[in-house]
C-alpha cells in the first residue's frame, strides 16, 4: 500500500475462500489497508487461476484472477495435512479476520468451522460466504453465480417482455455478496472495538440478490404478488413508466430516465405525446405505446443533437458508451481508477482500483496477485509457523 492513511492498516485477514464472493470481499479490504494473507492449495492454487473469461491469459493466469487478487500474499497449506492445519490455527490466532466461503458441511469437516475458530481466537470476525445458505434446502446445491441469479428472479427484470429470462452480464450474485460481506466485516469489527467480542458474519449469493431486488420485491409483496412488468419495447426496469428507457439514435443509442412526458412533447415537438402530457396513469399502462412514439423521434437525429438540445433543459439523458469511449472521456481520466501493478515475473498489468476514497486518497497497490505460495518462507518466518 502507498504512505497514505488507509483506515484498516495493522489488520490481518485470513483468506480461504476462492473463485469471486471471497476474494472480493477480502480485496475491498485489502484497498481499506488490511493485510490479507490468501491460504491456496500447494497443488493449483485457487480454481480461479485458470478461470478464463476470454482468451487473456496474462503469464499462465487469468486477468479476473490478478483483478481480484492483486495486492494479496499467498500461503500455500495442504488442509489434508494435520501439520499444515497447525500452522492455519496458530496463524488464525493472530489474525483479525478469516473468510471462507466452502460448501456448507466441508469447513466443519476441516475443523475450522466459527465454533472451534473462536476458540483459538475469541477476538476473530469470522466471515461464511455460501450459495444459499448453511440451513437452506438448497444448501448441497452449487452456489454459482448464474444458478444464483437463476433462482433468485432477478432474470425477469432485465430486458423486454418477449425477452423471457435475461442473465446479467456480470457476476452479479458474486460481487453483491462479496460487497455484502465486506459490509458485514466491517461492522463487526467495529463491533468488537466497542465490545472486545469477535463475530461470525454470514451471508450468501441468494442473500445479496434478494438484497439487490428490494426495490421491486417491496412491490411485489405489497400489491397482492403481482409479477415483474416488463415493458414490451426498449424496457430498462419493470415498476417505471414511458419514458425510462434507452433508444437507438441516428448514430448510437441515448438513455431517457424518469422524465414528465408533457415536457418530452414540447422538446420534441411530438404531438402524438400531447394526449399522455397529464395522464400519469397512462404512462405505465400504455408505455409500449408512449415509447414506439418516442422513438420513432429519436431516431432521425444523431445522439449528440439530443443531448445538446434536451439536457441544458434538465431532460435527464445521457449518451450510452461503449468501453473505449468511456475510457477516453474526461470524467473518467480524473477519477483515477485504473493502477498498474506487476506480476511476479515483472510483467505490468492495468487493473481496476477501489472506488472509494478515504480523505481523498484512493488506496493503490503495485504488485498484482501472488504466484502460489510465494510469501511461504516470509509468513513461516514472521508468524513462527
């Protein structure tokens, strides 16, 4: 980490948990200042090492791996050998955190389950990510981030009515767990400051997608179970009327947020729009309708004459951008958010960083994730191991 304040400087966090949910949750700390020690198999290390998302293979491991790892030390442990779980155990009693995020049932198998953890380390904030939950039905079940998007109905708010079940394009249960987690961490170890007293902090994939629906499920559950609706056409989120929405331009697309439509038909100069300027019902009912007229407007002109002409009269647009055109643009160069880190063979990698600043500053690593066990003699040393 860089010389400036970063607020969980001096913690320790054990890190067992692999591919996404765990190690982001442990990679947010790791940007507060914490010190995360990852424990990986001596034999391929954590599965993510090898998880590909395309055909970027950054010296032998995937970029998502040293995105979501970059900054952390790597302790490799057999956790089938009694010696090497000793040396777990004597580490964990000096740590402040341990996470991990096994089936439930395999960390008990292992003896490292809260129960026997708290023993060694009463102080300890111990954090369970699962799929489901330790308890639930679907507990055996496996807890992967499209399954959990699956059974979670959040694939009936994305995309258009005839679209039937549209995933994210992101792992969304993963991070929104591990975002979960992170908070729960936190607050627990402000917790024991008050108190002196560790934690177990539990959550799940289903928990954070459930979480992440509770806008809408508000709704659901309080008009009588009525579904999702999505619009028919250019539909951006079930419970809003015409306008919301992202239509396609002469050159590009151009997003319309919750806007009045009379004032829609004024800047427009759509008449077809007049007849819905007052009838708010109406935009929800006939928003398909609303929208088609919409549309057929924008679509003459470039997405750059819509923004010129409907923001400076507080229509709430904005021009939608592909990667490379929101990386060139101003507002992104300064917010500073992208590092370069290098891997143990020194090759330089650019990788996110946090998005949150403490007293301005942005925490900022250099070196990109461990090759497996390359802090061993460092930690066994330091640490008596």
């Amino acid at each position: 980490m860089d010389t400036g304040f970063q607020p969980l400087d001096g913690l320790i966090v054990v890190d067992l948990s692999q591919f996404l949910a765990g190690p982001y949750a442990t990679l947010r700390l790791q940007d507060l200042g914490a010190r995360v020690i990852k424990i990986e198999r001596p034999d391929g290390g954590d599965l993510t090492r090898n998880l590909y998302f395309s055909d970027t293979v950054i010296d032998g491991e995937s970029t998502v791996f040293h995105a979501i790892n970059r900054g952390k030390e790597s302790l490799a442990l057999n956790l089938k050998d009694s010696a090497d779980v000793e040396r777990l155990k004597k580490l964990v009693s000096r740590a402040d955190v341990f996470v991990q995020n096994f089936r439930p049932g395999v960390i008990e198998r292992l003896g490292l389950d809260y129960d026997r953890i708290r023993e060694i380390n009463p102080r300890i904030v111990y954090t369970s990510i699962s799929g489901y939950g330790p308890d639930s039905p679907w507990r055996d079940l496996p807890g992967q981030d499209l399954l959990a998007q699956a059974r979670s109905g959040v694939m009936w708010l994305n995309g258009s009515a005839g679209d039937g079940p549209v995933p994210f394009g992101l792992a969304v249960a993963d991070m929104m767990a591990g975002a979960a987690a992170a908070q729960g961490i936190l607050a627990a170890l402000v917790g024991r400051g008050i108190s002196g007293n560790g934690a177990h902090v539990e959550t799940s994939l289903l928990e954070a997608m459930l979480d992440l629906q509770f806008e809408v499920l508000a709704t659901h559950l309080n008009d009588g179970g009525r579904p999702p609706e999505r619009a028919g056409f250019r539909s951006a989120h079930p419970a809003l009327p015409a306008p919301y929405g992202v239509y396609p331009t002469q050159d590009g697309f151009l997003a319309v947020a919750m806007m009045p439509i009379g004032a829609l038909a004024e800047l427009l100069d759509l008449e077809a729009l007049r007849p819905f300027a007052d009838d708010q019902g109406a935009w929800f009912r006939r928003r398909d309708e609303i929208k088609g007229i919409i549309a057929a407007r924008l679509a003459v002109e470039t997405t750059e004459h819509w923004v010129s002409l409907l923001e400076p009269k507080g229509i709430w647009v904005a021009r939608v951008l592909s990667w490379p055109e929101m990386l060139s643009e101003d507002a992104f160069v300064h917010l500073d958010m992208v590092q370069t880190v290098r891997d143990a063979l020194g090759t330089e990698l650019n990788l996110m960083r946090s998005p949150v600043r403490i007293n301005g500053r942005r925490g900022h690593s250099d070196r990109a994730a461990p090759d497996i066990g390359m802090d061993n003699d460092a930690i066994l040393r330091e640490f008596g191991l």
